[in-house]
C-alpha cells in the first residue's frame, strides 16, 4: 500500500536545516509494510499546504505531514488541513485542560500564545504529545487516514514510533521485513560483481547504497505472513554472508564501532588510541557506543610532535627523520599507547587532512593507521580521498576495521 | 521568482540515505535570489517522474532536478523528462567522443551500458560532466527552464557551483543577501523576546531555527541591487549585535570551534583539552578548523579512572570520594592538562551521556565542564538533555562557548 509524506516549513526549503524526518519517515513506513511513494516540502502557507494536501490524498490513502503544528503564527499545519477538507478549526477542551494542567504542575505561566495548541480541525482526533505541547492529529476520511505530527525530533520521534505506530498497525497490507548488512573494504562495483545474480532477485529485493567507506546493502522481503517475510530475508542475508564472508561486518545495522566494542566484550580485550590528524574522532566513535568503558581505556590526541614524543614515546629522532605521517611514527603511536596504558590493543593514526599541508611526496590523503597487540603491530598506508572531515572519518573506519579483522582471525 | 526542485530515487523514499541534496539546493537557489517553493521526492519510476515534472513546471518556471541519470536501468530521468515533454530521446555524439576519448585515456574499458549517458531528450542541452562520467541537462521550454544533475555529490555539486549557477545568473530577479548569525547560550523563546520588532521586519527578514544548543539567524534581505541589498542586511545583523552582546558567536556562519581556534590565534594562545563522556568529540571538533595544529596541542582521552589519575593527575582520593562525575575531578582534570601540555588553556569534560549509568543523585545529562588558564580555574555544572551522543555534543559546545568567552573577556 502506497503512503506519501509532507514536511512542512520554510527553514527546509531556504537550507537552513536537513529534513531528516524524510529519512525518518520513509524506514518507519518500510517497516510498517508501506510503500513511500512520494515526500514533499511545502512552504509555511496555508494555500500551498492544502494544496499538497489534496494532491497526495487524491494518490493515496495514507499521509503523514509533519511541522507547523507549534504556537507561533508562522505554525500553518492545523489550518492547511482544515482548508484542505474544508472544515472549521475547533478548540478540544481535552487538551486544553490538559495542557493547563502540565503548565500549572510545573508552575509554568499559560500564554494566550499557547490557546492555538488546544485547537484542532473538527474531525480530527488530538493526540497528547508525551514529550512536549503540541499535540499530533489524526483524521479518517472514508478509507484515508491523514496524520500530522509536530516538527521538533523528539515530539516527531516519540509520537511516529509510539501512538502513531500503534494506529497505523492496523492498515498494513503484506508483510514486510527489511534487513540491512553492512560491508566494508569492498567497492560497490566489485560488490555486485561478487553477489551476482543475487542483485538481481525480486524477492526479496538486495539493493546497495555507498556510505563513507562501506556500502549497506538493503534486503526487503515480503509474504503473506511476517514468518514467511523473515524467513526469506533471512535466506537471503546468509546467502550474502556466505558470498562476502569477514567483510559483512554486521547483519543488523550496527555501526563499525558498535561490532567492535562487542568483539572486544565478548574477547575481555582492552583498547586505547593515539589519534594525530582525527584528532579525538576516533575516540569519539567508541565511545558514542554505551557501555564502550569496560573496554576502551582511553587514548592520547598527539596533535604536536612534542605531545607524540612525550606521551607515547615516538622517538623524536625518527620524527625528524621521517617526519610525523610516516609507518614508523604510526607503529610507535601505537606500540606507545598500548604499553603506556598497558592495554592489549593500541591504535596510532597519523595523516594529512587537509586541505593544506599536502606534498608531493606527502599529499593530502595520506594516512598510516597502525594496530599494536601482543602479536605485534601491522601498519597500513592509505591513500585517502574526499574533504578534511571525509579523510578523517575514512581513517577512523579503516583504523576499526584493521581491529575488526584482527579480533575475527 | 519561484523556483523547485525534485529528487529522484528509491533510495530517498525508503529513508536508506537522507536527502541532503534538498538544503544544498535550497541555500543555492536563496543566493542566487529564487524562491525555493516546493521540493518533491519521487521513485525511479518513469510515469511518476513525468508526472512530478509537469506538475512542477505548470507552477513554476525554473525546475532542477536530480539524481537518476547513471547508467543502471533504475536510472529514468532521461525517460521521465522526455515522456514530460512528450520529446523522443536521442544520442549526443559530442557526449559521446567526449566520454569514450576520457575512457581511452585512462585505459578504461567501454562498456555497452554506458551508451545511456550518451542519450539526451531532444530538445536538451548536455553539460558535461567534470568529476564523473554522467553529463547534467539543461533545457528552455518558451520561458521556463528544466536542469537535470547527477545524484553523486561530488558531481552534483561541481555542475550546480559551476555551470549551473552561470546559467541561472541570466534569469536572476531581484538582489538577495543572506547572512547567518549564529547564537549560543539563548534559548530560542527568549531569543524573541530580546529581539522584539526585528523579528517582525519584512525586509531583511528574520527567522530563528534552533540547532544542537545554538540558535542560528537567518536575515534576508533583498533590493534593487546586490549593493542595497548588502546595506540593508549589514544593517540588521549590526542591529541584533548590539541587542545580543557577545551571545551572538559568529555573523558568517561558522561553528563555534572555528571561532575559537580564530581567537586563540589571534591572540596566540594554546589549547589540551582532557575528554571523559565526550571521548574525544571536542579534540575532533577543534581538530576540524584547518590549521588548528597553531593552537592545539593535544589532549587526552582520560575515560578510565586510571587514566583520568596517572595522565592528568586527578587525585585518586577525590576521585573515590566524590566520584569521576564530580566538580573537582573536571577542574583538576582542566589544571592537569594545563599543566602537563604547558599550555594557556586547559578544558576538562566529564559525566553521564547516558542511557545507563544514572542515578538520582547524578541523573543521566549531569555533565561538569571546566577551564583552567593562569588566571584561574572556572567549573560549570550542567544538566543537559538528548540522547549520548546529543548530551555530548552538547558538552563540548558549552566548552568552546566558555573557552570563548573567557577570551573576549
């Protein structure tokens, strides 16, 4: 079954934000055994809302707009709906007296601002919003179901996955059951050389996207039963395993990160870094994953020669030598880390970023990432593209992945 | 005048990448004076791509399109502009020498599939391609005009940058200026407040959008020519200046760490930073300004309580008796960096990201930030709210703003 989605507000189409919510909507509505057929951004008018409003419920049945719904005058949502269907706007005292009750208890003043949040077009249902003011809205005309959701992420997020879900649950059509399998140090070219005629199958659906440095391979499955739509996509997804081997690094959509802090859990292994031109980020990606202390000790941003010399003992004849991004600075970074805070794993990243510094000899892109463990240390030279950030991010991947296929050997 | 735009991809819809293109478009089409009216994503779908352009096109009279013009059969933009047009699509030997000659000279196979790109519909100019193989479309319809460009962002950035903003200059209308303030420290309510009728203004206008503990200010204004326009905006962003002080950051929207690498360098000042929760989120924050090696020593990634002790000297006493998330560990965590990396600044960040590890005396979000310099330390308690990764970026943007505020003091 087809559903189209609407954000609505200017900031969006002026580039002031991203419309994340579009990403968010359309795996929510793939999940849920939709087809997002369209998404469109429509400016903060009342015209122009109800106008997009007729069009896409004249396509389909279902329809999720999302903005507009707060209290200030450029907030359009409630009247564009009420436009569109042709029906007057009207206060719900339900949420009125609710919503005075949540200002009172924490002795909030009531802003006549605030009246506008307590309205709603007359068929609509009002649904209370758990983590803020505005409330989301429902309506069924005949068999199509509009709903519209307020704009700030974690209203949108916990209304769409919570009460809206739970609505929707009830319109699904087939069953459908979407796997994601990340990949890395394969170029998509050669991925779908290697899948074959795996790529090429209608059901379930493999269909690859090309991330920083991996490319996620999307299988959808459908059947009649939630059962038969996992089972499919489960034969699928170890079909893919069997063809790509250690460079799936996950089945389930986990970050590189993720995979490896729980290899290191599930081996007791410790890890530290000594981070140059990433500067932290490496850290920081271990960190983002809860739980990442009991295995990541900590690490040394040596952003001077000074800090890499006195921190992590990289001898400073072979910093003049060879100079800072170079195999023996990256192998004693590592080799430093790990003794210095007596870890089993240590990680050294030294590289030129950009978009200044780059030589000839040394151009910016160049990265040695090195790996220390009881086994001794591995150093790898990479020639990295894409902006300071990208060249950044892609060491980071390529640092974690090095570990990755250590902890799997 | 009015302008939209659609994205075309399967990609898109079922939120397996987010589209980002739709803000780059909306911050081009702004500058270069349009109005972005309308953006609209649709399937790899011959019959829904028609259908989106001509709606697009009895609204409007410029339309940019992108995405869908590769060589793989799930790419139909070619066919939908044509069945649009109700045009028969034809090849361009001069695309076609041009790519085969680019092929040759790389030793690069020809691959029949390839022939696609050499197609246009008739009446279609091609542009070529600078950084990839897939030429952009331009075409006039009496006096509206259709552009279609590559999906890969490298490629849909150098033709719109390039060519395509060439184009377009001819059919400019009035004279815009854009200038983006960006505010930290503010809450948006009273941002408006402090603002009063600025915010009302018709011309420039001004809208707030919140960010991640930020708020940025869009000011707009238009004239006769770029000259008035300039003065008109100048004018506005000096205005909210003197009503904000120094909460307004940045008035050429930079992020707040290029704003504080900018200070330390002018006044030739040295930063260490040492990260517990952030895990090295703030050194790669600082480390993304190039050039920040001038300033930026290094830091430690002190997420062990061994590691917070024996590199930046917490005193294990306090650190059992008031916990690592506490004041004095952050401000002898900020001193030990100081210290150790003999630097003018020192920042200390430790606490709770969360989801686990709160309790009710230190609930998730309690995060202690500190600054040491000669002239003493500074600790703030902050309870922050979000998710991780949220609380932490949240943490290191309240670092950098009391970082700089220290140094306009």
């Amino acid at each position: 079954m087809n559903a189209e989605t609407i954000s609505i507000g200017n900031e969006l189409l002026f580039g002031d934000i991203c419309d994340t919510h579009a990403q968010t909507l359309g795996r929510f509505l793939s999940s849920h055994g939709f087809v997002h057929a369209r998404h469109t951004n429509v400016r903060d008018d009342v015209e122009e809302i109800a106008q997009a409003i007729r069009e896409a419920l004249a396509r389909v049945n279902t329809l999720i707009c999302v903005g507009g719904l707060g209290p200030t005058h450029d907030d359009l949502t409630r009247e564009g709906i009420a436009l569109a269907l042709n029906e007057e706007i009207v206060n719900d005292p339900g949420v009125e007296h609710e919503l005075k009750a949540r200002y009172a208890a924490r002795n909030r003043q009531w802003n006549p601002l605030l009246e506008k949040m307590t309205m709603r077009p007359k068929s609509a249902l009002a649904i209370l919003n758990p983590v803020g003011s505005a409330p989301a809205l429902a309506i069924a005309i005949d068999d199509k179901c509009l709903i519209a959701l307020p704009g700030p992420k974690e209203e949108f997020e916990s209304l769409l996955f919570g009460r809206i879900s739970q609505l929707l649950a009830s319109r699904r059509p087939s069953h459908i059951v979407t796997r994601i399998l990340r990949v890395v140090g394969v170029p998509e070219s050669n991925l779908e050389i290697r899948l074959g005629d795996l790529m090429k199958s209608q059901n379930p659906t493999v269909a690859p996207y090309v991330g920083k440095m991996e490319v996620r391979l999307r299988v959808t499955a459908s059947g009649a039963s939630n059962e038969v739509a996992e089972r499919l996509a489960g034969e699928t997804v170890e079909a893919i395993c069997d063809l790509l081997g250690d460079d799936v690094f996950s089945t389930s959509d986990q970050d590189l990160a993720e995979v490896v802090v729980s290899l290191l859990k599930h081996q007791k292994k410790t890890l530290g870094v000594g981070e140059s031109c990433t500067g932290g980020m490496l850290g920081a990606r271990i960190t983002s994953v809860p739980g990442s202390s009991d295995v990541f000790e900590g690490g040394f941003i040596t952003y001077s020669n000074e800090m890499k010399a006195r921190e992590v003992s990289v001898a400073r004849y072979d910093l003049s030598k060879f100079g800072a991004v170079s195999d023996p600075v990256a192998r004693q970074m590592a080799e430093g880390v790990r003794r210095v805070l007596n870890v089993d794993f240590g990680i050294g990243i030294t590289g030129i970023a950009g978009p200044d510094g780059g030589t000839p000899e040394k151009p910016v892109g160049l990265v040695y990432i090195a790996l220390a463990s009881e086994e001794g240390t591995e150093v790898q030279e990479l020639r990295l593209s894409g902006d300071r950030d990208l060249i950044r991010y892609r060491a980071t991947q390529l640092s974690l992945d090095l570990l990755r296929r250590r902890l799997l050997s």
